[in-house]
C-alpha cells in the first residue's frame, strides 16, 4: 500500500495520506501547488497569506481545498509558525484562527494538538518537514512545522510529550507521518547549522554528512523520524513520505528550488 496516494479533483492536486487514512478515523492530506489562481512565483496553489502574494488570490485557494476536501475554511486552524518548538491545545474556541487574518493565527507556535472532531489542523511549508500524529485510541491529532530549527529543538518529541501530558496517550499507540520535504540530496547547510545539529541531536552522525569545506547534507525527515523512535513511537507506526520538495519543484513549492520567493502547500489533518 503507498503511504501517499495522488488526488486530482476541482482541478487541484494534493495527496492523501494513506499509511494514516487506511489506520484511523482522520483525514489527512498535503496539498500541491497546481490548479490554483495564484501568479508566478507563487503559481499557482500557495496557501500561504505571509509569503507576499495576492491575499485575494491565496483566499480563493483556500476556499477550493477547503471545498474540495470537504472540510470548511472556518473549521480551520492555523498556527503563527515562528520555527520554534512551542506546542498549542486547540479546539473548538480556536476555529477560523489564521484563516482570513494572518494576525489571528495561534501566537508563537510552529505545532497544534486537538481531540475535538471536524476541527481541522492546517500548516504550510515549502520544503520544511510536515509531522503529522494520530493516536486512533484516544482520538488525539498533532501537526508540526519542523523546519532545521525546529528539528534541532526537536518539536516532534514535543508533540508527543504534550499529546502524553494533555490526553494521556501512549507514545506506542501513536501513528506518525513525516509529509513531503526536502531531502539531504537537496539541504546543503552551512557549519551554524552543522553545530547546531551536532549540539542538540545524539543522532546527529546519523544525519549529517559532510558536504565540503564548512558545508554538511542534512536529512531533516531521517531526523524527525528518529526524534519520534526516541520519544516512543514504534517503528513500523512511522510512515515517511521520501519525496524531496526540492527535486518534485513541478508539484511542490520548494524553498530552495526557488531561492526563497515561492508559495506554500498545507499539512491538513482532522479528525473525523
Ligand atoms: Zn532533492
């Protein structure tokens, strides 16, 4: 069974996430960049209000995946994404939270947790890592922004502590999905970044190569994986998608494809 399956619906691709689907009552999806009305270099499905575009045009994305998925915009809820690792609980109270005003998205927090059913998870990126969680026994979802930072401030594990500490869940129940994102083929970092890794991250030998004079290869999805084996999850309930962003720049915004100026797809997840 492949952990992503292809949609194509109302002219928009995005991908369902399967290896979570097929185990638990969530919709869980990553959109891509076509079929919506966006202008290069945002072409044309970015659903990112912050990156520059046409705040009208990113409404109307927003909308038809909205639309399409079935899961209505003022359900949505989105948090402000600083790459730090702060964790919030969301429900009902938050609904509509970032969708119309960037301003109103939940302050200060790169990652979302909820056990209340229709609410639904939304986050964007453009070659950072999705994460997201599902505990199918206590009903509990998480989405995480992990971009370098937030992978060496390991945010994952955060997730896991806070869904243990809020819903007493068990890390061994959780099913976890690392999205589409930039590989190590693709992620040349510099020697801050390197240290950073090396400082933080007991695995860091494991993830990290060097790449020439002060330069390393880091591969941000092994690296989430990890910090999820070392909060308790088990292997198997570890789905990766292994697309890198930057290489599939035709069907994904990448960060690094397009040296910085481009658009963002959403993590989406929502319990049913
Ligand atoms: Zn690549």
């Amino acid at each position: 069974m492949p952990s992503l399956v292809r949609e194509k619906k109302d002219n928009i691709i995005y991908w369902r996430v399967a290896f979570l689907e097929k185990r638990a009552p969530v919709k869980a999806v990553f959109s891509g960049r076509s079929g919506g009305s966006s202008r290069p270099p945002y072409a044309s499905l970015n659903l990112g209000l912050h990156v520059g575009d046409d705040p009208a045009a990113v409404m109307f994305n927003r909308r038809l995946v909205a639309e399409s998925l079935n899961l209505p915009l003022q359900n949505w809820v989105i948090g402000e994404q600083v790459h730090a690792n702060r964790v919030a609980r969301v429900g009902y109270q938050h609904a509509g939270r970032g969708v119309f005003e960037p301003a109103t998205a939940v302050n200060g927090v790169d990652a979302l947790v909820t056990a209340e059913p229709q609410l639904v998870l939304v986050a964007f990126y453009a070659d950072c890592v999705p994460l997201y969680l599902v505990d199918p026994r206590r009903r509990v979802i998480g989405l995480a922004h992990a971009g370098w930072k937030g992978s060496v401030l390991r945010i994952g594990s955060r997730v896991v502590n806070r869904m243990v500490k809020e819903f007493n869940c068990q890390p061994a129940d959780l099913l976890a999905f690392i999205g589409p994102a930039v590989g190590s083929c693709c992620y040349q970092v510099d020697n801050r970044v390197g240290q950073a890794v090396k400082n933080n991250l007991p695995w860091a030998e494991k993830v990290l190569t060097s790449d020439g004079p002060h330069h390393f290869r880091l591969d941000l999805p092994h690296t989430n994986y990890l910090d999820l084996l070392a909060a308790g999850l088990q292997p198997e309930h570890i789905g990766l998608a292994s697309i890198c962003t930057c290489c599939h720049a035709d069907s994904f915004f990448s960060y690094r494809a397009a040296a910085g100026v481009t658009g963002r797809q959403a993590a989406i997840l929502s319990l049913e």
